[in-house]
C-alpha cells in the first residue's frame, strides 16, 4: 500500500510541477536612482532649532538612512563615526549629541542632551559640521542572508554595498 501512495504523489509532484499558466500582468516601473547612494552636507546648527534637514529623492519606503559625523580629516583617510555621537562637556556633567530621524522624503540631523542652552556649545560643534548621508536598500532579496556590514564602520558600510565614495556630492543647505 505504502508504495502505490508513493508512486502516486511522485506522479502527482511531477506533474503538477511541469503545468506552466500564463504570464501575469507587468509590475510597476523599477527605481532609477542608484541605490546605495551616499551624500555629504556641511552644516550650521543655530537657534532655534538646532537642526538641519536634508531633502531626499527617490528613497523608497523599506530603505534605510545611516549618517556619519567627519570626526576626523587627514591626507590619509577621513574618519567618520556613526550617529548618534555623544559628547560630555562641563567634566562631564552635561551631554550634548548629533543624532537624526528620516523620513521617505528627507533627513533631519539635530542637537539634542542635557543643556538648556546649546547656544553655550562650542562654537567648533555648532558650526561648519560635515556629514555622509548612506542610504542603503532595505532589504535586496540577494544580500539579506549574507553577513550584515559593521554600520558603525562607514568603510565596512561602503565596501558591503560597492559605493563609489570618490567624488561625493555635497548638498547645499
């Protein structure tokens, strides 16, 4: 009996398998845009607010936005560190940190921590502050069961998702 079921659901697989409908109807256009893309935007933070934002385009609504402060720029390499950064100031008794929120339609870099007044910041953290804005997929289908970069490495992050960082586009604000 065992083998008449067997052979039945053999046959039954093989030919259900082979059966082929007609083509389905064509799906919505695909993304222009080059995705990852990366962009960098030199910025002012200044009262009211303290906060700066970004226009973006043609990000769709699974992706994904990393920003990097420049902490550091030399002839070698620059170094860029992951948002959010926190910084003490007073020995150590009051906060002060880059941080950011986004949305499908822009990116918002703000000044937020313990003080009442960021006016009293120092100047070299209020102002002429460069950021890279990554903007990466979501979720491919192709990479989502490989290994996921380092985000707190902004090369790891580069390298994973073979962007061109040679000649970034800065915004203007």
């Amino acid at each position: 009996m065992k083998k008449i079921l067997t052979i039945f659901a053999v046959v039954g697989l093989i030919a259900f398998s082979s059966c082929e409908g007609p083509e389905g109807p064509e799906g919505p256009p695909g993304f222009d845009a080059p995705l990852p893309f990366v962009t960098e935007a030199t910025m002012d933070f200044v009262s009211p607010n303290y906060a700066n934002n970004v226009a973006l385009k043609g990000m769709l609504s699974g992706d994904n936005v990393l920003v990097y402060e420049l902490v550091s720029a030399s002839n070698q390499a620059d170094k860029w560190a992951l948002l959010p950064q926190i910084y003490y100031f007073n020995n150590g008794t009051e906060t002060a940190q880059y941080n950011f929120n986004f949305s499908k339609n822009n990116v918002t870099i703000f000044i937020d921590g313990s003080l009442s007044d960021f006016s009293l910041l120092p100047a070299s953290f209020r102002i002429g502050k460069t950021f890279r804005i990554v903007i990466i997929p979501g979720d491919d289908g192709v990479n989502a069961k490989k290994v996921k970069a380092d985000y707190s490495d902004y090369n790891a992050v580069i390298a994973k998702y073979n962007i061109d960082d040679s000649n970034v586009k800065n915004v203007k604000l």
